[in-house]
C-alpha cells in the first residue's frame, strides 16, 4: 500500500523529525533501492545492505555491523506521524527498547510481544541479530511471522517505549481517531487504515512537509 505514496511518507516523516527533535546535530537516514522523488536536502540516502528480503525483514538489515552509522539510532516507520517533541525518546541510552503490542488494537491476537515501529538502540549493538537471520533466514522466515517474533526471540527483556515514555507513542485506531492526546509525541499506524487515506482531519494538518 505504502509503495504508490512512498517518496510522500519519506519526505514527510523526515519534515516531521526536523520539527519535533531537538538534538543537533542528528541525521535522517533512508534505505532504499528506490530514491525518486525523495527530498535528498532533508534525507540521507543509502542502498539496501540486503536486497533479497521484502517488507519488515529488511529492519534486520539494521543491525549488521557495516551499516554505516553510529551513535544512538532510532528507527521509525514510515507509516506513522510525529505529532510532538521526539527528544526524551531520542536520549534513550539503555542497550535496545522498542514498543510493545500491549493496548494496540491492531494486535488483540498478540498480546505481549514486540512492535518494531519505534526502536531505539546504541550503533553497535544486535550485530548477531542480523548474522543469525542472514545464515538462517529461510527457515527463521518459515519459523516467524514478522521480523518482530524474530527480536522476541533474539532480544529478551528489551525495554518498552510504553514503559519508559508513557502515553508518548499511541495507536491511531485505539487512541486517535478523533484527535491526538496532549502530550503524544508520535501516532503509529500499524495494519490499516493508512495516513494517505486521511481517516481523521488532524492528519491532514500534522502530516505535512
């Protein structure tokens, strides 16, 4: 669904980043086979490290040791939308954090697990993350549903975004249709609906360029 609007969801997230996080200097980072359209004044573009593996698996790609980053790293989806100041989630120093699915209605039937929308982490760390998959990536693809089973089971005990931050991150469908709570600092968009589909008029005012 993202593919058709991709360069809009780039360009818009990054917009969003530039007006809500204060740390300077910071850069914003998009891998991709594909950078038309892409505002490359605001974005860093860099190619695939893997290019093989389709959807949520390239996040794994994140975690390989000749990324190319360093520092503290966080990653968003680009389905989502920065509705507030990002600065305590991007002073995070803790080894690796990440949202839970506890409260998403989007994941009744996953309760408990990881949601790798919003993660958080020191470059440097995970490198066996991503040389696990790689070895084993047909049976772990077979094995695991998404890429967020598959940090279960390589990250225990992460931190939780909700834990630390709360009420910063939230759901759209659970917590956002009709506005956005004071204090949110980002909407995430898991499943449908999508922001290009305008589901609530707040949207069209915060998801801009």
């Amino acid at each position: 669904m993202l593919d058709l609007h991709f360069c809009r969801y780039v360009n818009r997230l990054a917009a969003g980043v530039a007006r809500h996080l204060h740390v300077c200097p910071h850069r914003f980072v998009c891998f991709t086979e594909n950078a038309e359209g892409i505002d490359t004044d605001a974005v860093e573009v860099k190619p695939l490290l893997v290019t093989d593996m389709q959807g949520w698996w390239n996040k794994i790609s994140l975690f390989r040791s000749d990324i190319g980053l360093t520092g503290r790293l966080l990653y968003i989806d680009l389905d989502t939308v920065i509705t507030g100041s990002l600065d305590d989630i991007a002073a995070y120093q803790g080894p690796f954090a990440t949202l839970s699915t506890r409260g998403f209605e989007n994941e009744q039937d996953y309760l408990d697990g990881y949601n790798s929308s919003i993660m958080a982490w020191e470059a440097g760390f995970g490198h066996e993350v991503a040389r696990v998959f790689e070895r084993y990536a047909e049976h772990i693809v077979e094995l695991c549903v998404s890429d967020q089973e598959y940090l279960e089971m390589m990250m225990l005990n992460a931190d939780l975004v909700q834990d630390i931050w709360p009420n910063q991150v939230r759901e759209y469908k659970g917590e956002c249709t009709a506005g956005v709570p004071s204090g949110t600092s980002i909407v995430t968009f898991p499943l449908i609906p999508k922001p290009h589909q305008y589901p609530s008029p707040w949207i069209a005012e915060l998801w801009v360029e």
